[in-house]
C-alpha cells in the first residue's frame, strides 16, 4: 500500500508489525485477521507520521528568533 515505508528497513518493522498484529487476531479467532491487521498497522503508522510531523512543526516554531522591526534610522 502507499502508506508502507519505502526504506529496507522500515519495511522490514512494517511487515513484522502486520505478522504480529495478525498473529494476535489469529489468536483471538478474528476472520479477515490479515486485512483488519494490514488497516491497524497503516493506521497506526500514519498516526506516527502525523504526530512526529506536528512534533517537528512545534520545535521549529521554538527556534524561531523573532527580531523586531526597526523603524527609521
């Protein structure tokens, strides 16, 4: 799907994650395990993404020095 990591090693934790996700379905007896699996580990994942992204905005916006205007000189 497009929201797989596109690096060996991302992929690698993506399809462990769905192994495990679905073996803990499988356990529970849950029918279309691999597909309710495969949706949690996307969600999950682009939850992640989200987050890191709005935790990088708000320390970018920290670092900003804002300098005042001046005026005539």
């Amino acid at each position: 799907p497009a929201t797989t990591p596109s690096r060996r090693r991302g992929q690698i934790l993506f399809g462990a994650g769905v192994a495990a996700a679905y073996g803990f379905l499988v356990v529970c007896h849950v029918v279309f395990g691999l597909f309710f699996a495969l949706t949690i580990v996307c969600a999950l994942r682009g939850a992640g993404l989200y987050a890191s992204e709005r935790l990088a905005e708000r320390s970018r916006m920290k670092l900003e020095v804002k300098v005042p205007a001046v005026r005539g000189a």
